[in-house]
C-alpha cells in the first residue's frame, strides 16, 4: 500500500494547493501565481515521495507510463484509484475551508473546476479545449517520460516536470483552467456539480489520449533515450 498512500497524498497536495489557489488566492496572484502554484506542488511532491511512486499523482500519467511499458496496468489501476480518492479527498477539503468565508458560494465562486465555452474564464470553445487538453498532455508526457529515462539526470527530473507543468498553466489557464490531469478534474468537478460535471467528459478523454499517444512514441523508441538508435 505504500505507493497507493504516496499517490493519494500527492495528488491530495496538488489539488489542494493548485485549486486552492485558484479559488482563495487568485485575485491576489493572478494566473501566473496559480500556475506556479501547481508547478511547485508538484516539484515539492516530486522529491517528496517519487522515490517511493514515481509521483505520478496524475491518471494520465499512469495509463502514459503503461503504454510507454514502464508499468503493468494492473499497478495503474491501484495507482488511479489512490489518486482519484486523493483529488476528491482534497476538494472536499478546500470546500470546507473555501466555505469559512462569508460571501463564499460553490456555485458563483466555483472549486478551481474546469470547463470552457461561454461564461467560463476566456470562453473558448469545446474544439480548442480538446485540442489544447490533447497537445499539453502529450507534451506533458513526454517530458515525464524524458526526464525519468535511465539515462536522464535523476535529480533533476521534478524540476523539469514541475516547470513544464507551470508552462503549461500559463498558457492554457484561460483556455480550460489546465486539466491534463483527469483526477484533478474529477475531484472538483464532483463539488461544484451542474456545467463541471458536464463537461468532465474532456478532461478525462483528452488527457488519457495525449499521455497515451506519447507514452507509444516511447515504447517505440523514437524518444526514448534508453533506446539504441
């Protein structure tokens, strides 16, 4: 249960702290200080239990990991039940607190959930959300992949990971809220209920194809240093 207890508190610290940024502290930090807020959740996790995990707090990144045949499926699925518990575990509890301030309402102030279309931050469309939840993944993905290789530089791979995560968020924030991560959807999602639940389907679908695709261009070798070309 070790690496299903590292996954649960990962994928907990991310939801809590990026989507309690978004949702306590947005106003004060802007989009650039969520999307740090993310990226160093994850860079904290990273060092804090990838030597236990992998740290890969992250659905996505597990089903990734499978196709690029660094993980049996079976462990994926103990892995994504732990984070998935983990995300909804923390945004129960970010409700809770969210909840403590007076003219806090679910429904108006919302739990960091993503989304897109008209009234949802710059209201793009379903089309562009798909695409940019489809690429950043994908992308995403093959960073994780790149910087966890056998002959990558171990200690430098949550960085690595922790910025492209940051990157990402700067630009697609307005886009989708940046999911590329389906646990991290799912857990807020729950919550705050209505359009969220509604439009989950995204977050989950496109993540798992970008982080699927890259992990194939590994297992074929074109990426992965590990390879003799």
């Amino acid at each position: 249960m070790k690496k299903q207890v590292a996954e649960f508190i990962g994928t907990f610290t991310l939801v809590l702290f990026g989507c309690g940024s978004a949702v306590i502290a947005g106003a004060d930090i802007g989009l650039t200080g969520i999307s740090f807020a993310f990226g160093l959740a994850l860079i904290g996790m990273a060092y804090a239990i990838g030597p236990v995990s992998g740290c890969h707090i992250n659905p996505a990144v597990s089903l990734g990991a499978v196709a690029a045949g660094r993980m049996q499926m079976n462990e994926a699925i103990k892995y994504i039940i732990a984070q998935m518990a983990g995300a909804i575990a923390a945004a129960a509890i970010l409700l809770m607190i969210a909840t403590g301030k007076a003219d806090y309402a679910v429904s108006v102030n919302g739990l960091g959930q993503n989304g897109w279309g008209a009234g949802y931050l710059g209201e793009y469309n379903m089309f562009a959300a798909f695409v940019f939840e489809v690429v950043a993944t994908f992308l995403f993905m093959v960073v994780i992949l790149g910087a966890t290789g056998a002959n990558a530089p171990a200690q430098f791979a949550g960085l690595a990971i922790g910025l492209a995560l940051v990157v990402i968020h700067l630009v697609g924030i307005n886009i989708t809220g940046v999911s590329v991560n389906p646990a991290r959807s799912f857990g807020p999602a729950l919550f705050a209920g209505g359009t969220a639940i509604a439009q989950l389907w995204l977050f989950i679908v496109a993540p798992i194809i970008g982080a699927v695709a890259a992990g194939l261009l590994f297992k074929s070798g074109i990426l992965d240093a590990d390879e003799q070309s």
